[in-house]
C-alpha cells in the first residue's frame, strides 16, 4: 500500500506530463495576456468618450467667454462713449 502511494505522489512526471504542464502555463500567460490587452482598449474607448465630452464642454465654455467679452466691450464703449 503505501509502495502504491509513493508511486502516486512521488513518481516522476513523463516527458508528456511536463510539455503539457508547460504548454499550459503558457496558455495561460497568453489568455492573462489577451484579457488584460482586451481591458485596455476598453478603458482606452472610455477615455476618448471622456476626452470628447471635456472638449465639447471647452468648447462651449470659449463660446460663452466670447460672448461675455463681445458683452463687455460693447458696454465698455457705450460708458466709455465710444
């Protein structure tokens, strides 16, 4: 009995046993590899909606600045008599 058991859990891997425990791994790896590639573009497409909505956001900030200084050169020549 406990030769069966030695020959369970201590006997050595075959040549087979280690290439697929490699191959494995490396599966692994490349599936870690592609999720974590697959999150980045997704972080990356969430980025370009934040980065479009800040620059309408800017862009109608600007429009409202120039109003504001056509506003205020206007009043200015009119108190200014100009």
């Amino acid at each position: 009995m406990l030769k069966r058991l030695g020959e369970v859990f201590g006997a050595p891997k075959t040549g087979t046993a280690k290439i697929n425990g490699v191959a494995s791994q490396f599966e692994g790896m490349i599936n870690e590899l592609e999720t974590g590639e697959a999150m980045n573009y997704d972080r990356m497409a969430e980025n370009t909606v934040e980065i479009d909505a800040l620059e309408n956001q800017n862009t109608d900030l600007s429009d409202t600045n120039v109003k504001a200084r056509n506003i205020r050169d206007a009043l200015s020549a009119i108190i200014n008599g100009g």
